[in-house]
C-alpha cells in the first residue's frame, strides 16, 4: 500500500462485497471476518484487482 487512501479503498472494496474487514496502512495489515470458509477467492480477487497481492 502507499498510503492511507490505498487502505480505505481496499477496505470499501471488500466492504462492499459484504466482507467485514479492517486495513491498517501503517502496520500494512488487513484483517478480514471470514463468514464463510470460501471467502478466500473472492478476498483475493477483490485485493489483486485493486492492485496488490496478499502474502500470508
């Protein structure tokens, strides 16, 4: 991420897919509430359209 705005993008992105979450800019953490064990891909491809990629 380069910057607050990126988080809060993601965040409203996941949002509005209807996954709870929370990006920290600062700690370059995204928490994400998993409803559902199948959420995994959607997560991902919401984050990797946005631009970036998950590492862990």
């Amino acid at each position: 991420m380069d910057c607050d705005s990126c988080a809060k993008m993601i965040e409203l992105d996941l949002e509005d897919a209807g996954i709870k979450c929370s990006c920290n800019y600062a700690k370059k953490i995204l928490e994400v509430e998993l409803s559902d064990p199948n959420e995994h891909k959607k997560i991902k491809e919401i984050v990797e359209k946005g631009g970036y990629k998950i590492t862990s």
